[in-house]
C-alpha cells in the first residue's frame, strides 16, 4: 500500500502516538503544516491554502517519498487535500476526506476566527490552553488522561497568528466557486474519494449531494464527534484502512 498522508485541521497535528499506532504495520505520515510545530519557524508572513498543498509536496520530497501517497484530510486539512489532489494528480493516489470543508458552511468557527483582532484570538487560544477539560468538554470529547495529552499538546502546536491565517486561508479557499470545480474535476479524473464523519457530527457537514453519490465509500464513526480520531483512534484508523482496501 502506499503511504498514507494525515493532513491535521485548525489546531493541533495528527503525528499522537496513538493515532499513529492505531494503523498496525501501514506506512502513515503526519506532518505539520506551515505556521504549525516543527513547521512554524519556516512559515511567510501569511499564506493559502495552496502554499500549504506546495509545503506538503516540499516535505514529500524532503522525506524521499517520490511515489503516490494516501491523502487523509481532516476539516481545513480536507480542503488542503483537495489542493494537493489538484497541483500534484501525479502523487495522489487516493483522497479521504474526514469531515474537510467542502463549502463556506463547514468553516463556521474558521469565519470567526478570520475576522477577529489577533489579541482576541489570542486570548481565546489562552482560555483553551488553561481549562484543557473545559475544551474538550465543548467539543463532545471525554476527558480522559490519553485525550488531555492529546490535547493539551494539539492546543500548544500553534500561536494566534497561525489560528487566525489558517481561518482566512480556508474562507479565502473554499468561498471561491474554483474550489468545488476543483473537487468535481477530481471525482471526474476518476480519483478515489472516501468520505467519513463522526455519527454525532455527521449533520453538520455540508458536503454536497454531488460528492456523497460520486464518493467510493462513505461512513460514520459510532458514538463520534468531529474530534473523531481523538475519541476512537482505532475505529478512526480503521475507517480509513477499510476505504483504501475495498
């Protein structure tokens, strides 16, 4: 199989050891985009969502990784996906979109974001980062001592500044009428798109009717919010392993 790419949304990475186990033996990637992590350093003033598709492809190369990977995106990370899938059809070997955003409708919290002052963004990132539970809580999600990890670490991955880019490159990305011409140009080429969503998120998510029919496979993770690889790594992990074996 091909390496599989997690592309990680708003806040946070994909690289927890938990969700990395929870795929067995398979090759799976979980690199930080720019503003984030070990990619903040290296990030411009701002950027888009398409500068963001070129620094994965960047970290491909990098990696030594010339063959065609798996692309995994969740939320913002599924628009990334998309942008990927376009600007390199050559190195895509699949897409799964895990709750990404399809239309302006599943960037709620990213308009937000995008339109506040950065010290109010920054205050908000601050309230998360000191009542960790409180976040968690307000996502749907168990507090557990595996999740506040996960969490705590997610919360600290990225500053304000980063936060609210990322926001305005989405809105900027997914409002424009290109950016679902880009996935209908997708499903036309006849690349694989798997679709899956946390069962307690699933009415949430704007995907179009166009994409459910077009999608090879499209399922919901039982007792799941949108955090789903947070709540169940395992179940996630599978669900994405069952859409790349079928």
């Amino acid at each position: 199989m091909p390496p599989i790419l997690l592309i990680h949304g708003l806040i946070g990475s994909l690289s927890a050891p938990a969700i990395l186990r929870a795929f067995g033996e398979a090759e799976v990637l979980a690199p930080d985009l720019l503003g984030y992590g070990t990619a903040h350093a290296a990030a411009p003033v701002d950027w888009t969502l398409a500068d963001q598709a070129d620094h994965l492809a960047g970290w491909l190369d990098r990696a030594g990784i010339a063959e065609p990977v798996h692309l995994v995106g969740h939320s913002v990370g599924g628009a990334v996906a998309v942008l990927f899938a376009r600007r390199y059809p050559g190195r895509t070997a699949s897409l799964t979109s895990v709750e990404g955003n399809f239309t302006l409708g599943d960037a709620f919290w990213s308009q937000q974001i995008a339109r506040q002052p950065l010290a109010e963004v920054g205050a908000t990132l601050a309230g998360f980062r000191a009542d960790v539970t409180g976040w968690l809580a307000g996502a749907g999600v168990e507090p557990t001592p595996a999740t506040l990890e996960i969490a705590t670490d997610w919360l600290a991955r990225q500053p304000a500044a980063t936060l609210r880019n990322q926001a305005q490159a989405v809105v900027a990305a997914t409002g424009q009428p290109e950016y679902l011409a880009d996935v209908r140009h997708l499903l036309d080429s006849g690349l694989r798109l798997n679709l899956i969503a946390g069962e307690r998120s699933r009415a949430e998510w704007h995907v179009p009717n166009w994409v459910m029919a077009a999608a090879a496979r499209d399922c919901d993770l039982p007792g799941c919010g949108h955090l789903l690889m947070l709540e169940d790594p395992n179940g996630f992990a599978d669900a994405v392993l069952a859409g790349l074996s079928d």
